[in-house]
C-alpha cells in the first residue's frame, strides 16, 4: 500500500500555500498596517527597521502591506529576522531605477551624475548672487553721485524738493534691487530641492557599452549594498534577469533593453532627469523615456 495515498484521494495532500499565503485575521492586519503606516509617518524613523522571528504568515501579510504601501521588505541581518526598508519618492519603484540607472553612468561610463548635477547648482546659483550684487552696487552708487551733484546746486530754488525726490528714488531703487535679490534667492532654495541628472552629453555616445542584465546586477551586489538592499525589497533578489519582469514598464523609461534569456543586453538612455528632495523623479525629456525602440547590441 503506498503512503500517503489516503490523504491525497481524499484532497487533504500537504498545504504548500501555507508558506506563501497571508493572514486573514483582521486583527493582525490591521497591526500590520498600523506598524507600517507609524514607520511611514515618524521622520525619527531609521532608515530601516528589523523585526525577529515571526510566523510565516504573518511574514507574508507584512509582505503585501508592504508592497500596497510603497515601502521595502526584505531579510534581516540576522537568521529568520526581516526589515522594512524606507524608500524615495511616491512611486518606489521609479525611483529605484532612477538608482540604477545613475549607477550604470558611473560604473560603465565613469560619470557620476549627481556629483556633477549639484556641482552645475552650486555654480549657477553663485553666479545669479554675484550679478545681482554687483548690480545693486553699481546702481546705489550711481543714485548716490546724482544726489550729491543736485543737492550742491545750492543757487537753486528747488534744491530742496530735488534732494527729496532724488533721495524718495534712491530708496525705492535699492528696494527694488532688494526684492530682486531676494527673488532670485528664493528660486535658488527652490532649486535646491531639484537637481538635474543630465545623461544627454555626446562626450558619452562611446562610452555607453551594452552589458548583460545579470553583470549588472552582480555589480551592484559586490559594490552597493544599499542599492541591492532596496532591489531585494522590491523583489529583485537575485541577479537573473527574470527579476525584471514585472518591472518591465519603469526599467524601459531608463534603460534600452535587447534580446531574452541569460544574454539578455542593457544600455543606459540619454536623460534628463529632474529630481527632488523627496527623490521625485521628473522626466525633462519624457519622450526619450517612453521610447521602445529596439537597439541591437554590438
């Protein structure tokens, strides 16, 4: 008589789903979406935050609150441990191959984009200050010489009404210098909040090199452990290039893509790209980023 067999004719074979399958007890839902949502809303969170041991169940159920909420799930540090894991922007998702894309530029091409995005800030910012000092100066000093020529025009009958007038003009200029400043320096603090990512140069037509999806993901697992740390919480927990399946849609905004399988190819776009504080990504050239046009890799 073989074994097990009574189990399986009667439909109580062994229940694999358990393993993958979430709680349905509203109570531990709801715990599990209130720990979610206070690590969300507490700036004095840490980046990441582990938990011990837990039922599987209750694992899974942290795995789709989590994945609905916009935030990472990944493994611990520890044996059985797991952490939730902060992530940028609204959309995760974009914002992790925003990463990804930056560190192709600056593993395949040797271009770091952030670097020279706020380096390009900090030297339009500095000149805008500059030119409007300048011009603050120049025209004080100017309004200064008019005033000193006119109120020695002792003679005159007006001298006095003139010193006024010039004096009322004088104020009204350095006012409007003033609020020009401070214009200008509220669209600096404003700028402050966006940096652009411009991968758009023709210095970088040779160096952009199609490479396997796999090659670059193992990169990323030898040299950015952060960056695979939030690729893990998103589900790309391993370097094949299936992992990118069902992020097909955000990977093609930033990267060219050629062939199938193990010799799968990617090359990273020429973009631009703007990106908050909050790591809000915006595209400045969204049609280079919609594009499917296939490449063929060399």
């Amino acid at each position: 008589m073989a074994r097990g067999n009574n189990n399986k004719a009667r439909g109580k074979g062994y229940d694999w789903r358990q393993h993958i399958r979430p709680s349905n007890d509203p109570a531990i839902q709801n715990r599990v979406r209130q720990t979610i949502q206070q690590f969300l809303n507490d700036p004095n969170e840490p980046r990441a935050l582990e938990f011990p041991p837990m039922e599987k169940y209750v694992v899974n159920t942290y795995r789709d609150y989590c994945r609905d909420m916009g935030v990472g799930w990944a493994r611990g540090t520890q044996k059985r441990h797991w952490k939730m894991i902060r992530l940028g922007g609204s959309d995760p998702e974009i914002s992790l191959w925003k990463k990804v894309w930056c560190f192709y530029f600056n593993n395949y091409c040797d271009v770091d984009l952030l670097a020279q995005a706020q380096i390009a800030q900090d030297d339009e910012k500095g000149g805008d200050s500059s030119e409007i000092d300048t011009k603050m100066k120049s025209d004080t000093g100017m309004v200064d010489i008019e005033a000193d020529v006119s109120v020695n025009a002792e003679d005159c009958k007006e001298a006095e009404d003139i010193a006024h007038l010039i004096e009322a003009t004088e104020q009204n200029s350095v006012d409007d210098l003033e609020n020009e400043k401070e214009s200008h320096d509220s669209l600096d603090a404003l700028g402050e909040e966006q940096v652009i990512l411009d991968a758009t140069s023709k210095s970088l037509d040779g160096k952009r090199m199609w490479t396997k999806v796999r090659d670059l993901l193992q990169e990323i697992k030898r040299n950015d452990q952060l960056l695979w740390e939030e690729c893990r919480s998103l589900g790309v927990n391993n370097c094949s290039e299936k992992k990118l399946v069902p992020h097909l849609h955000k990977v093609q905004k930033f990267f060219d893509l050629h062939g199938n399988g193990p010799n799968q190819k990617i090359r990273g776009k020429k973009l631009k790209i703007g990106v908050g504080s909050n790591d809000e990504v915006h595209f400045l050239n969204a049609e280079l980023a919609e594009m499917g046009v296939i490449e063929y890799a060399k």
